[in-house]
C-alpha cells in the first residue's frame, strides 16, 4: 500500500469518528482490512532467533497454524507474567475505566475503532486475566467483565497489539499511572509464545542480532556509507573530517540508529555528528559491532531487548573506551534510559561521563555511563565552545517535535530546544497540547513504520499531522525536528500526507550547518545540498 | 400522559417528604390525628395597637420607666454598657428624638414646660404597613393577621435591612452574645437570642396567648400605656382615640404606625 | 453484554440486595442477628485481609524495571531547570509527586477532551470536571466516613466533632443537612451520569463499574433518609455499632429496617473491594511508573530476576565477517 | 516479597486506619447512656420510640406553629393538649437538660442550636453556673 | 485552563502568596468575628452597615467593567474590544465574587444564609440582589471561560453562547439597578431617598470599572506581552469620560434638589458629608477629596489630548477610581445612616478586624483576578492575540 491508495486527508477523518458502533466490543468480531495491519514475521527471521512456531502465514487466513497447546501456552505466559512484573499485575487489578486515557490515543483519534481506546487495549487483555484469574471473573463471568479465551481473542489480540505504538501518551493522563505499552508489551511477549509477530520489526531483530544494525549492514558496507558521509562533507564545507572507526583506547564510543546511515533526511543528522566531532577534535570512535542504538527487541518481548542490547556495554568494554555517547533516537533512549544498566549493567568498566571539551561532569549520567547528545551539545553551547551562525538557517522555519520516549520515558524535554533556539531563529512550538509529555506519536514507532500498515499510520498520524498543518498555517513552518531515527522515517510519509511541503530532519543537521568549521570554505548550500539562501528569495 | 402525571406527583409528594416543613405531624397525622389550636383564653384581636397617654406618663421624667424594666425582665433583653451594642424594645427617648420632625420654635408653656424634656416612651409601632417587613428576604420578620410585626429568631440571617428600612430605630442586632449582659432577673420562660439576629418588642405575643397584657401594659401603675383592638369600637383604645387628639410618629412615611400618642 | 443490560443489571442486583435486607429483618423473618451482627464482621475481615492478601499479591511480584512515566524535564545539566514533581529525581520529588497524584488527583487534572471536526481538524478542550467530580466524590466520602467515627467510638475524638460542626455550618433544615452529603450524591451522580450519556464512555463501562456507583450511591441515600426522613434511633444504632467494634455485639431492639439495608449495602461494599476495581485504592500507591524515580542513569536498579541470554558476541560476529572487516581497514581482533 | 519495608509499612497503616474503631474502644462497648428523664410521668408528647427518632423534627414543627401561626397549643394523637414549648413544656418534666438531652446528644455527638436562645432548667448543683449565667462579664 | 494559573514567573509567585497571606489574616479575623458577632466590627444600632456593605456596593460598580466592553464588541462589532472581553468579564467575576463575600461576612447569622433560598421573597429587593449578582457571576465565568477555551483551541464558540451573552448586557444593568433599589426603597432614609439613584449607580459604574480596567491593560502592556492597544484603551479611556461626566452631572442634579428644597430630611446628611453636623465631621475630608479628585479626573479627561497620553490617563483612571470609591465606598452608605431617623448621631469607625476582613475580601478579589487573568492571558499568549494588533 502506499499514500495514493488513501483518500484525501479531509475525507480520512470525519466529525463523527469518535462516536463508538452499537455492538458491544466483546461480540465485535476482528476485521484486517488492508492497510491497516502489519505482515507476520517470515518464518526465517524466526527461526534465526530461535524463537517458537515459525512458519509462513497470513492474518487474513481462518487458520493461524498455532500450536495445539496454544491456550495452555498464553494462560501459563500470563500466569508467568503477573509473577514477574508488579506493574503488569496492579494494571490488571485497579483500572476503574474512568475514560480519561480514552481520547488520548492517536489510533483512536484517528480510527475511531473503539478497541484502540487504551483502557479497552488493556481490556482485551484484563478480560481473560479476569476469567481465568479472579474470583469474581470466575463466578460470575461476562457480569464481571470476564471472557473466554478463543482463538477470535488471539486474532484480536495480534491486531491490536500491533495497533499500539507503546508511546505512554495515555499513561500521563491515567489517574493511577497505567501504562499501556507495558501492556502491549505483555501482550505481544504471550503473541511471540505462539510465533504470532510482524515482520517489520522482527526482521531488523534478526539483523541486529547478526550484524549488529536493524539494516543488516556488513561493517564493509558501514565504512562505505560513512565515507561517503565525509566525501560529501568536504564537498560542502570543504573540510575532510575523520572517521574513526572500532578505535581502541578511544575516549568515547558512539552509538545511533542505524537508520541514519543510508536514508535521508537521517544522513544529514549523520553528517552533522561527523562534523561535530571532528570540529571538536574528539576522541571517539564507532563501532560496527555496536553499530545500533535502536532496538527493536523493544517491540518483541523483554529478553530480546536484552539480546540486542548487550553489544553496547560488550563493545565498550572491548574497545576500552571511557564512556559512551548515543545519537539522536527515541525508543533506541528507553531502552537506554530504563532498561539497560538494568539488564547488561553494571557499566563498571567506564567511567562517569565528563565532557573533554568543557569539563562538565555529567552527574545524571553516573552509572550507565551513557551521555545523550543534545545533552552533550545543549553543554557545549551553553559554554561557548561551538561558532554558531544562525542565519545559515534562515530559511528553516522549524517546529519541534518531541519523540514519545525521550519525552515520556527518560523527559529529555530542554536540551533539543536549548540547541535549536541557538542554532534557527525561527522556531515555533505546536499547540500545547501536543508537546513534551503530551506529545504525539508519529503512528510508526514500535514496529509499526511498515508501508503495508499505511492507512493506520495516517490515521494515527492525524493528531501529530494536524498539530504540524497548524504552525505551517499560523507560522509557514517548513522544517519538522525531531532526535529520533523513526520520526524521521515516519514523519516523512505523515508529512507527505498531512502537511505537505514540510520537511524532517533531525537537531544536528541543523547544528552542522550553522556550526562555523575551522578551515572550512565559504558555503554555499546546507547539508541537503540545497542552496543556503533560496533563489526566489534573492528577487525580493 | 396521564401515567407520567402520576408518577410526577408521587415523586414530588416523596420530595416535599423530604424537604417539606411539617412532615412528622404529617406522618403522625396518618396514625392518629394531631391538633394544632391557639389556647381558648388567648386574647384576639383584628388588630392589635397601643395607646400612650403621655399626660399620665409624667412620672418618667422622675425616672418612672417601670415599663422598660417590666419588659426587659419579662423577655430577657440585655443592657450593654456600650451604646454601639445596645439592644432596646421599649424605652425613653427625648421628644425630639420620638418626634423628629415636629418643630416649634417659639416652644413656651405645655410643649417647653412638660414635654421638651420629658422622656418619651417608644417602641415598635408594628405598623400596618410595614417596610421591615417588605425588606427581609427570609421572611423572618412579618406580619401577623392580627397586625403584630413579628420576628422569627430562627430564620433571621442579621442581614439587617429592616434596620435600615425601619425609621423608628425600633430594631436592634444582636452584636455579641447578649446572655451575660442580662441585668434583670432571667426569666426562665422565654428563651434569650442568640447573637447576629435582629429582635424588637413583640406586643408580648406569647403573653397575649395566655391571656395577658403586654408586660409594659401590666406594669405600667399609671396606665399610661392602653393596648387593644383598634378595630373594635368599644376597646379602650378606640375610646381613648375617640376621646383625645392623638398623633403618631412620622405619619407622612404612609407606614401606618399602630402606637399612638395622647399629648 | 452491552452498556444498558450492565446497568440494569447493576441496578437490579442492588434494588436486589436492599430487598434482600428489607425481607431479612423484617420481624416475621427475624434475622436481626444475622444482618446486624454476622454479615458485618465477615464484610470487614473480608474487607482487611482481601486488602491485605491483595497487596501482599502485589508485593510478591518483584519490580524489574524502573519505568516511571516522565511528564517534565529530567534531571540533567545544572543548568537546566529540572521538574522533581513531573520527573522526580529523588525520594521527595517521588513523595511530591505520589501526594499530588494521591491527594489532588494530578494527572486527572491533565485530562483534556479530543474533539474532531470535519475537515480532519482536532482540538483539545480542557476538561477538568472529571477531576472534579472525583475530588468531591472521594473528599466527601473522606468526611463522611470520618465523621461516621461518632457512632463507632466513646469518647468520640474531637477532630471528629470539629469536621462535622465545618461540615454542617449552613444550618439548613433540621436535622442539618451535611454539605458532603449534598456534595457526593452529586458528585457520585455525575460519575454514574458520564458513564451513561458519553457515548464511548458507555461503551467501555462493564456492569462492575455500574454496581459499585450503584451500591455507593444506594448506601448515601439510605444515610441521608435515614438522617433526614426515616429517622431511626441512633442510641440504639450506636449501641450496635460499637458493640461490633468490642466484640460484645448485640442487635438492641427497635431500630428501623432503612438502618439495616444502609448497613448491608456498606457490608457488601466492603466485602466487594478486595475483589474489584476498587483496589485503586490501595494500587495506585504501588503503580510502578508514579512510585518511582527517574534516575535510571544514575541509580543502579536491580532485576531480581535477570537472566543470562544468548547473545551473538564479538567473537562470532567477528568471526562471521573478518575478511571484509580487514578489506575495509577495519581494525580486527584476531589477524 | 519485593520492597518489603514500604509495603508492610504501607499494610500496618491500612490496619491501623481500618480497625480504628476497634483498637480506639479496647474492647470497651461503652454502654449507651442511661437518660434520666427526670420525671414520674408515664408518657411522653407522642409514643417513646416516636419521640426518640423524631423529637427534633417536633420542635421544630412546633416552633414554626408557634413563632410563624401563633398557633401553640399541640392535641397530641393521645387526646391530651400540650402549650408547645421547649422551656415551658418539654423542660418542666425533663428537668435535668444534663442528664437527659446531653447525655444522649454528646453520645452521639449531636450539637442542637437549641441552648443558644433557650434556657435549660436550674439542675442541682448548677446554681453556681446559673449564676454565671447572668453575671455581667 | 486553570493549569496555567498554577505555573508563572516568580514575582507572580510572590504576587500569589502574597495575596493568599492577605486571604488568610482575613480568614482568621473573620473567625473571631464570627466568634464574637458583629459587634467586633465598628457597626451600631445606628449605622447598622458599614464598611462591608460600602465596599459591596462599590464592587457591584466595578463589575460593570464586563458590560462596556461586551455591548460595543457583540451589538455594535466594535472588533477593538475582541481583545479585552475577557479581561472585563474576568473582572466581573472578581468584583462580583467580592460583592458575595462581603455580603456573607456582613450576615449576623452566615450559618443561615441558604434561608435566603430555601424561603424565596420577592418583595425584598435582597432576594432579587442575590439572585442577579449570582447570575452575572455565573454568566460571565460561563462566557468568559467557554470564550476563552474555544480561542484556546481554535474552535468557533459553541451556539448556545450568543444567547447568554446578549443575556448578560441587560443582566449587568440588572445589578445596578437592583443594588441601587436596596437603598433608594426605604422610608425614612432622606439620603438615599432619589429616584436617580439607579441612574447615579449605573453611571459611576461605567466610570469606575472601566476605569480600573485601562489601570489594567496599561499595566499589563507595561508588565506582560499583552498589548490591549492603545485604540481599545483609548476607547474606554472615552467610555470613562463621559461616564464621570453624567456621574458628577446626577450627584449635582441631587444637590440641587436637595439644597433648593431645603427639606430637612434630606439637607441634614448633605450637611453632615460636606461641613459635619454637631461637631461630627469623619466623612467631611474624606467627600472634600472625592470632589477635588472627582473635578481633577474631569478636567484631565475632557481634554483628548490628555485622555490620550499614557502618562496622564492612568493619573485621571486613578482619580475616578478613588473618587468613586470614596463616594459609593464610604459615603454612600454610611451617610444614610448619619443622621439616624431619629436624628441622632452616631460616630462609626471601622474597627482593626474590620479592615482585616475587608483587606482579605480584596485580597481574595485580586486573587481570582490574578488566576483568571494569568490564564486568560497565557491563553493569548499561546495563541498569538497578546500583542498590539
């Protein structure tokens, strides 16, 4: 599917979206129309992982080639589960369906399907813990909110788990803080128990897993990108920058999605770390072991999160490095942020985290040894050490949009803003509503960014679409920041559709092209390769 | 139609059950019957009024006010020390002050001699047309078919618009808590006020109820004060009006005053 | 089951258990004893230990992973203004933020309303009554509760005395009709009227979040006719309430029955806590992503659980492209 | 049990809160107060148990007949006439307002306006009181 | 909304403790008052109201702000005032909710104050002053915050509003009118006794709420980034003008009357106010600076080339606002009472409780003004209608 295939944006949404059909949610059956579902994981990527159930299958198909022992299976993954995990229990037990998360999902602004209400997400899930794990749901079955667990519900369950982007967006507005994507999470680890996954997400795992990035980039082809990434730079700017790469005794490793290797517009960010570092003659080094800060075991089930993850501290630790520095990415910070010194810790091989250039300490960052960028870049602006000329951006009119996790999950909310009101001039916020801890969702994180599931994400993408149409109608925004590799991707199609005629890009591609090199030539377009000044601009 | 008209009216007869003032003699009312009467030695009028007869009430200028004391006692009415305080129903004032707007410049012989510094007895005039009464938003002041201009004490919320719309000063506040400013002997019948309501002389309703003059009425050895019906042509109030020129306070505010004057 | 047959089904189940009640003490049946003295005490044990078991429930799982959910600025470089309430980064921003989320309902006071309109346009309205209507609802069941102490102890503390003289100060009608109990029926109507009339708030409400409004709302109104219509003696009700709180229980004769469904309502109500949504009480103290800090970075946090997994190391990754890594002046580990 | 010390912390408070009635009696069913009622008379205005439950809603009934109808005598449903008064009436057989209306009022902590403007009776022993009553501050 | 009147810079910070201290020292002398009754005030037998009731029927003024901006923007599309609505109604809304709060403190018996619903009577012009200050009150929280939160979103204001608004212009007129009936109704009190007094409200009422308001929007240009523009405040600066002139054109109407006639009833609290009566003269200066003040806010407003310079407007707003205060505030009132109908005379003076409660009624007032008008103006901010056009 692509964007043709959709209708225009006015006719995507209606008035009446919001209105919920007759029929209960409990006897509405599972309908996957196409565009609104993501494909199964290919039997191969499985097998590679060694996960269960691997074979080839489509969700439209009657017979999903479950095992036999399926039920038994997810009953005892949830039994497992609940012993686990306190949140997934307490979330189970106390929701007392206020409704206040109900209009706060993107999916069901821009749906309207019912079942992408959160609390009725966690629902499909809480109703079967309800019948076969409380008393009330025992004795007194549908009364109670209980229901059977059928093979309708496994179906359910795989559409709308998949129909969640995990962004927490409802977690900030729940009175008891229930948190759908550790739901969602719950729900796709018991989907994974029955090999029921998408391939957009496993297929990257499975890469990751063997070469280190999502792309299934050999370090060959690494080093080709990356030097290609310094021919154009010296193209531009006239400055060779150095590319240090698995450097041993390197002062800092640095990590970043791999997505901002080989697509546009996430080389320009590349491109801008290059120069960054290279300005600031820092000793550090990338990895292609460790050539992935995204994780997409995020998307899959705990234990693969931790699968992935490993290469990080591993390679650190066989490189000798200090500390590490990670690029501009959302998920890729959750899992950084909450989950890493927890699972591949303790870092006791580093060291806290200074910066070589200002000396500042970075104290928040004591035990994982891991430093944000634009924590590390908001610092060196704030010390003066960056020649900054603001008016190479000029003709950016820039709007900032807050990844989910950054914001949500680690509340990284000052540092890009800090950067970018020092590197344009024109920067103007969205509406309130839709920024920083209440920002929202580019409708293509968790796995979701795939083109088969177009119509979902556009309609997903709606609330975030809007929000951008309205500073582009109120301010001409013409630029979309963001510090996530996803958003990137994604934000591209949701502009397209939504917004056209703005354009993504990531906070240090801004900061490259007014950052003023040492040595560099008098440029004269920006990293893009586009003129720094407009030509229709020089009649005026 | 005709069935959601019912069922509104149950639900409101369940409300007033609710809500409604006299529910429990209601609900005894259905066991057995209640009666509610005024005592048949009660003393009725149509209307209520008094007749002060100053020529008989010349002893108050040596300090006679039997009166007040008889109705300070009889209703437990405080004297505070403090004039800002003062809670009055009945007491002696100059005739300038009880008659304001009578002027006599050349004042010599009766006017001079007997009444310029003769203190008045005045008190509620329980006017027929009452502005205190007009003014209350809780209907805790009003008047009763018999013409008494009552007060109910436990309605009354002291926002005290009938002070201000009274133009005989006639009303007083409960500023502070009167019970430890009662001088006179308690008496142990009637209840005192609380502080923050508004009180004033009553007629003695509660003794007309029995069968009795008002206490200033009683106590008065002199008989300067007459109390009866005015509508009654044989009461002696209307004899006395009959008999003598009378007048009464601020006739001009058109609020009927119900005490009057015999100069 | 759709939105209308859970309400009724709520609602019947209620009518059914103040019937239930009205049958039992009625003195052709006699079961006095029975509803005054039994069913109580097994409502509160159920009631204590089904909070107890629940929580301990809750303990027994452990906290992997610290996961709390950040709405404002993390703790980073001195320079920038960190949000200790929003994004706590020690025990007082945690014990700030737990008392602004427990005592003032903080996220609630987020709430915003989604409003579509064509031309694919959406808006967010403010929309704070739920908080409101939750604030009251929960303080007025506070106070009356509190208040209630009067009837369950001698001498009855003076915080007690002080809360219901705030409470009844407006002197209206006699006995004085409680502001908080004005104040929840409403409040508990407006919980139970949104449910009804917001269409996708009907949709999503089960019979279990009808039968507690239902059984709340039930046990204010028993308490409000009880006070101020159908009086009962509250001498004898005291006599029993503090019988059941000594041990020494006993059914003092000649209270009305209106005084024996309040309190079977309140039984069942208690009995049904540890066993349904009402456990909110009690969780939201233990949501993880409120309860704790966001100092991932900085504080270690332990899985008890953690586990080794199979990783594809170095060595193997190495070992799967070392030609193409020396090809391309990748530095190696072993030539 | 994980973060064992807040949770039973967190229990023991619970426990404390929820059986407060329970640990604050110590086991005391403190009897309920014996009212004197201060008089040989058999039978109240109205039946017992009715005036145990509704005396209040009767004074203020015969207040409002009194004050606002000027209306105060009461022929109750046993046939005998009552004045309707608080201090006249009701405190001439309840003589003792300590023994009888507070006892039951402070058992139950009820705080009735009522004393505010109506005079209780002298009780034995209060004389001293009632004096103080009158005395000018 | 009301989320961003808990955020702001710290001197609104400190503004906002502030006022909340001024609250609590109110709130504390109100407890004693209501421990030891009225009495603890300077109020008498005689001058039965005082300072509460003066500021009450100063503030039922003052929240006519709402009406002179709403009636030129809504009947005659006046586009100027779109801006500043908000601040005349939220202004409303403080002055109103004062005007409750020292009606409540003025009540002997607070406890009581639901009988005023439970036992309607609409022959006491009080019954309808609660009922059409209630009103407003919640006529202009209901427009001004709908309004407000459909600028916030961007949304067309919903139907039913139209209606309530057009309600809300005659419903302004309303709380002067009543208010001025509370006093012009009673025998015996010569002073208040004129059938212009309604007039006489309605007309210091458009002088000093709109005057209070330039005081604002000039503060707030100084101070924030709202801009009111200076067309808008220039506007008013008009609606004040002729609002004073009619103003002192009715009072001179009133001494006219009275000083012609000669009618002792009436003369007596003239003399009282101007020279003092018996050797009592507490008003005598207090009316001698209202009059210099009232002929100073005059002569600076006449002249437009005064009226519109931005240093002297704020001087001449000043002076109409304390003029007014002192003449509705202070003399209104307590000269009805002074002499009494009895013609005696008694002294008041507003006790150290007294002033407490009424400074923490104020307080309160500039409290909720405070919040509305941070959230009205974040609102703005965010949505770009703060500065100058």
């Amino acid at each position: 599917m692509s964007l043709e295939h959709l209708p225009k944006p006015e006719e995507l949404v209606k008035e009446d979206v919001l209105t919920p059909p007759e029929s209960p949610w409990m006897d509405t059956p599972t309908v996957f129309k196409p565009g609104t579902y993501s494909f199964p994981t290919a039997a191969k990527n499985l097998k590679y992982l060694g996960m269960p159930n691997p074979r080839e299958w489509s969700p439209t198909d009657k017979d999903w080639k479950l095992p036999d022992n399926w039920k038994e299976i997810v009953l005892d993954g949830i039994r497992e589960r609940l012993l686990k995990y306190r949140s997934f229990r307490v979330f189970m037990d106390i929701c007392v369906r206020c409704g206040a998360c109900a209009d706060k999902c993107h999916f069901y602004i821009g749906s309207g399907d019912p079942k992408n209400m959160p609390v009725l997400r966690a629902e499909l899930l809480r109703s079967v813990y309800r019948k076969d794990f409380t008393a009330l749901g025992k004795i007194f079955g549908q009364l109670a909110g209980a229901r059977e667990l059928t093979y309708d519900v496994i179906k359910e369950w795989f559409y709308y788990f998949y129909q969640c982007t995990e962004c927490r967006r409802c977690s900030v507005f729940c009175p008891y803080g229930i948190d759908t994507a550790e739901i969602t999470m719950m729900g796709r680890e018991l989907l994974h128990l029955l090999g029921l996954g998408i391939n957009w997400a496993m297929e990257p795992v499975a890469n990751c897993y063997r070469t280190g990035n999502h792309l299934g980039i050999p370090p060959h082809g690494l080093i080709d990108m990356w030097e290609f990434m310094v021919d154009d730079i010296e193209d531009i700017t006239g400055v060779k920058v150095g590319l240090p790469v698995n450097k041993k005794g390197a002062e800092i490793l640095f990590v970043t999605p791999s997505g901002d290797y080989f697509a546009d517009p996430g080389t320009y960010t590349c491109m801008g770390y290059l120069m960054l570092f290279h300005e600031l003659g820092l000793d550090y080094t990338w990895s292609t072991y460790a050539s992935e800060g995204g994780n997409f075991g995020l998307f899959t089930s705990h234990e693969m999160i931790k699968r992935l993850n490993a290469k990080i501290y591993a390679e650190a630790k066989r490189l000798g490095v200090k500390y590490i520095i990670g690029g501009e990415c959302g998920h890729m910070w959750r899992v950084m942020h909450q989950y890493m010194d927890t699972m591949n810790g303790p870092a006791d091989f580093l060291e806290e985290p200074v910066s070589p250039i200002t000396g500042t300490k970075f104290e928040n960052c004591k035990t994982t040894k891991m430093v944000h960028i634009t924590e590390f870049t908001s610092d060196l602006i704030k010390h003066g050490k960056l020649k900054l000329d603001k008016s190479r951006n000029d003709k950016t009119i820039t709007t900032f949009h807050d990844s989910c996790n950054p914001a949500r999950a680690a509340g990284i909310l000052e540092e890009p803003r800090y950067i970018l009101r020092n590197v344009v001039d024109n920067f103007h916020e969205m509406p309130e509503n839709t920024i920083r801890e209440q920002t929202f969702c580019c409708a293509g994180g968790a796995g979701l960014g795939n083109d088969e599931n177009i119509e979902m994400r556009m309609r997903g993408g709606f609330p975030r679409g809007n929000a951008v149409r309205h500073v582009v109608d109120k301010h001409q925004v013409n630029r979309l920041t963001c510090m996530c590799a996803i958003d990137r991707a994604t934000l591209s199609a949701l502009c397209e559709y939504w917004a056209p005629d703005v354009t993504v890009g990531g906070i240090h591609e801004l900061v490259a092209n007014a950052m003023i090199m040492t040595g560099e030539h008098e440029r004269t377009v920006d990293l893009r390769g586009e003129p720094l000044i407009p030509e229709e601009d020089e009649d005026v | 139609m005709d069935d959601a008209r019912r069922r509104f009216l149950k639900i409101a007869g369940l409300s007033v059950l609710g809500l409604g003032i006299k529910p429990v003699t209601d609900a005894v009312a259905t066991a057995g019957e209640v009666e509610i009467t005024s005592s048949p030695n009660a003393l009725k009028a149509k209307r209520w009024a008094m007749v002060v007869d100053i020529k008989k009430c010349l002893k108050a200028k040596k300090g006679c006010k039997e009166c007040v004391i008889a109705c300070n006692t009889t209703h437990n009415v405080p004297e505070f020390d403090n004039p800002k305080d003062e809670v009055k129903w009945i007491w002696l004032t100059s005739v300038k002050h009880a008659f304001p707007d009578q002027e006599s410049q050349y004042a010599e012989g009766y006017y001079k001699d007997t009444l310029q510094d003769l203190p008045f007895v005045v008190l509620c005039n329980h006017c027929d047309n009452p502005p205190c009464v007009r003014v209350c938003p809780v209907q805790a002041t009003f008047r009763r078919a018999d013409g008494i201009v009552m007060m109910d004490y436990h309605r009354c919320i002291g926002c005290r618009f009938c002070m201000a719309a009274c133009p005989f000063g006639a009303r007083s506040l409960n500023w502070r808590d009167p019970r430890p400013f009662i001088k006179t002997p308690l008496n142990r019948e009637y209840p005192t006020r609380s502080r923050g309501v508004v009180e004033k002389c009553t007629f003695c309703d509660e003794r007309l109820a029995k069968g009795l003059q008002p206490a200033c009425v009683a106590a008065c050895k002199d008989k300067a004060l007459v109390f009866g019906d005015v509508e009654d042509p044989n009461s002696e109030v209307r004899e006395l009006l009959r008999k003598n020129p009378s007048i009464r306070r601020k006739p001009q505010l058109g609020t009927h005053p119900q005490v009057y004057y015999i100069l | 089951m759709n939105a209308w047959s859970s309400l009724f089904a709520s609602l019947f189940a209620v009518i059914g258990l103040v019937i239930i009640a009205l049958l039992g003490v009625a003195p052709a049946v006699g079961l006095g004893t029975l509803f005054g003295v039994v069913i109580p005490y097994v409502a509160i044990a159920v009631f204590v230990i089904g909070i107890v078991v629940r929580i301990l429930q809750w303990a027994k799982a452990p906290v992997p992973f610290r996961i709390p959910t950040t709405c404002g600025q993390a703790k980073s470089l001195p320079w920038i203004k960190a949000d200790n309430l929003e994004s706590p980064y020690n025990i007082w921003g945690v014990i700030g933020r737990m008392f602004l989320e427990v005592v003032l309902f903080r996220s609630l006071f987020r709430n915003t309303r989604a409003e579509v309109a064509d031309g694919a346009v959406v808006r967010y309205a403010s929309a704070k009554w739920l908080w409101l209507g939750g604030i009251l609802f929960h303080y007025s069941l506070l106070t009356i509760v509190v208040r209630h102490i009067r009837f369950f102890v001698e001498p009855i503390p003076s915080f007690v005395a002080l809360l219901s003289s705030a409470d009844g100060f407006f002197e209206i009608l006699v006995p004085t009709i409680f502001l908080t109990d004005i104040a929840f029926v409403l409040a508990a109507s407006y919980l139970f009227f949104r449910r009804v009339f917001i269409p996708h708030m009907r949709y999503i409400s089960l019979a279990n979040d009808y039968f507690p409004l239902f059984l709340i709302l039930g046990i204010g109104i028993t308490g409000i006719l009880m006070r101020n219509v159908w009086k009962v003696d509250l001498l004898a009700v005291k006599e029993l309430a503090m019988g059941l709180f000594s041990f020494h229980p006993t059914v003092p004769p000649g209270i009305g029955s209106i005084f024996f469904v309040h309190l079977f309502l309140v039984s069942v109500l208690l009995a049904y806590f540890p066993f349904s949504k009402l456990l909110h009480a009690p969780g939201v103290f233990l949501s993880p992503t409120r309860n704790m800090a966001n100092n991932n970075r900085m504080v270690r946090h332990i899985n008890p659980w953690n586990y080794p997994v199979k990783v594809h190391t170095y060595e193997e990754y190495e070992n799967d492209f070392r030609e193409k890594m020396k090809e391309a002046g990748i530095p190696v580990e072993k030539e | 049990m994980y973060n064992s010390g807040k949770i039973i912390i967190g229990i023991i408070i619970f426990l404390v809160l929820a059986t407060f009635p329970f640990w604050f009696n110590r086991g005391v069913a403190q009897a309920p107060p014996k009212l004197e009622v201060g008089t040989q008379e058999k039978q109240c205005v109205e039946s017992t148990p009715f005036m145990k439950a509704n005396h209040m809603k009767l004074l203020v009934d015969w207040r409002d007949y009194v004050v606002r109808d000027g209306k105060r005598e009461y022929t109750s449903t046993t046939g005998k006439k009552f004045d309707m008064s608080l201090q006249n009436t009701c405190m001439k057989c309840h003589t003792q307002k300590t023994k009888f209306c507070d006892r039951c009022h402070d058992y139950v902590e009820v705080a009735p306006t009522c004393w505010d403007c109506h005079i209780a009776p002298v009780e034995p022993g209060q004389a001293q009181q009632a004096k103080a009553l009158r005395s000018s501050n | 909304m009301l989320e961003k009147a808990l955020t702001g810079s710290r001197s609104y910070k400190v503004w906002i403790v502030v006022l909340l201290a001024i609250v609590g020292i109110g709130f504390v002398n109100y407890l004693r008052q209501l421990d030891y009754g009225l009495g603890i005030t300077g109020m008498s037998r005689d001058v039965s109201w005082g300072l509460y009731i003066g500021q009450f029927t100063f503030l039922v003024g003052v929240a006519a702000s709402a009406v002179m901006l709403v009636l030129p923007y809504y009947l005659h599309n006046y586009k100027v005032f779109g801006k500043i609505t908000i601040l005349g109604e939220f202004l409303a809304v403080a002055s109103v909710t004062m005007c409750l709060s020292f009606i409540i403190v003025d009540l002997g018996k607070p406890q009581r104050a639901f009988n005023v619903l439970l036992h309607p009577t609409p022959n006491s012009i009080l019954f309808w002053d609660m009922v059409v200050l209630n009103g407003y009150l919640f006529l202009n929280i209901i427009i001004g915050w709908t309004l407000l939160g459909c600028e916030r979103r961007g949304a067309p204001p919903p139907k039913w509003v139209k209606p309530l608004i057009y309600l809300s212009i005659p419903w302004a007129v309303s709380i002067h009118t009543v208010t001025a009936f509370l006093y012009a109704g009673l025998p015996g009190r010569g002073f208040w006794l004129t059938a212009i007094m309604a007039p006489r409200f309605l007309g210091s009422a458009f002088a000093s709420g709109p005057s209070l308001l330039i005081l604002f929007c000039l503060f707030l240009r100084k101070f924030t980034k709202f801009d009111a523009g200076w067309e808008a405040i220039s506007s008013l600066a008009k609606i004040v003008t002729y609002a004073m002139l009619v103003s002192v054109f009715f009072f001179l109407c009133e001494l006219f009357t009275v000083y012609y006639s000669q009618i002792p009833e009436h003369i007596l609290h003239f003399n009282y106010l101007f020279q003092g009566l018996h050797g009592h003269s507490e008003l005598t200066p207090w009316m001698w600076i209202c009059i210099v003040l009232a002929l100073v806010a005059v002569g600076l407003l006449i002249n437009p080339k005064w009226r519109n310079n931005e240093k002297i407007l704020p001087i001449a707003c000043l002076c109409v606002f304390f003029s007014l205060w002192i003449e509705k505030g202070i003399a209104l009132v307590l000269t009805g009472f002074i002499p009494s109908p009895l013609e005696t005379i008694t002294r008041y003076m507003p006790t150290p409780t007294e002033l407490a409660i009424t400074l923490g009624i104020w307080g309160l007032g500039f409290l909720v003004l405070s919040v509305l008008y941070k959230v009205a103006l974040t609102v703005k901010e965010q949505t770009g209608d703060s500065a100058s056009h």
